[in-house]
C-alpha cells in the first residue's frame, strides 16, 4: 500500500494539516517513516489514531486525557477501569459546565428581560456587568 502524506493524512482524519504537525510536536501522533526526498510517509494506523485523537478533541477531552486513554488502548495496556475513570471524570466536568451555563443564561435572561430597548440612561444589562465587577459602568 503506498503511504499517505500529510495532506492526505489530514483529509482522510477530518482535520486540518496544521493539527497534525501540533500533534507530532507534542508527541501524541507517533512520528512518521520518512521517503528517501525527507517527505512524511504516513501509514493506515497514523489515520486510526488521528481520527481517534479528533474524536476525544470533540468530546472534549483534554491532551492529557487523550494521551492516557491512547497508551490504555494498547492491547497490553487495555484497562476499562482506567478508562473508565478518565471518562467519569471528564462526565464531572462536562456536567459542571453544564450547571454553570445553566446558571448563565438564567442570569442573563432575567436582566434581558428587564432591559426595555430605550435610549434610557440606566441599562439592567450594563448595571448587572458593572455590579459583578465591582464598579459602576458608565458609557
């Protein structure tokens, strides 16, 4: 089969080829076998792991998080326990989010709906703003 380059590489993953340079810098793509001209030679597995790492990207893991649960899903290094836990612990944290977007657009809502839209002097959305950073806003 004849290796992929980069372009090809990033095309078949869905993502950019700039993501893929990033990602061997910070070695969480392993580094590929080179042509006799220096060019990158990419194989299948590279595409396996860069749509996996794009995956866990999505679903908002974290470099570290993502760079565990590759080292896990070796076949000697298979643990669901583990894995497991890295993803329970990123649920926490997504469903922390959540609560505190929650508690945003409650805030928000409630001093849009008390702001009329008129040219007035005093707006509920600039006084709410004004009062979370301790000093009064003045435009």
């Amino acid at each position: 089969m004849r290796p992929f380059t980069i372009g090809r590489l990033a095309a078949a993953a869905g993502v950019n080829l700039e993501t893929v340079r990033y990602y061997e810098r910070i070695e969480l793509m392993p580094p590929p076998a080179r042509t006799a001209s220096g060019r990158r030679a990419y194989e299948e597995g590279h595409i396996r792991r860069l749509a996996f790492i794009r995956r866990a990207r999505e679903l908002g893991f974290g470099i570290e998080q993502i760079r565990a649960l590759l080292a896990l899903a070796e076949p000697s290094r298979a643990s669901c326990a583990e894995v497991r836990e890295i993803a329970r612990t990123h649920l926490d944290d997504v469903r922390a989010k959540l609560a505190d977007l929650a508690r945003l657009e409650s805030i928000l809502a409630e001093t849009v709906s008390r702001c009329s839209g008129d040219p007035a002097p005093s707006c509920p959305v600039l006084d709410m703003l004004a009062a979370r950073s301790g000093r009064k806003q003045t435009v």
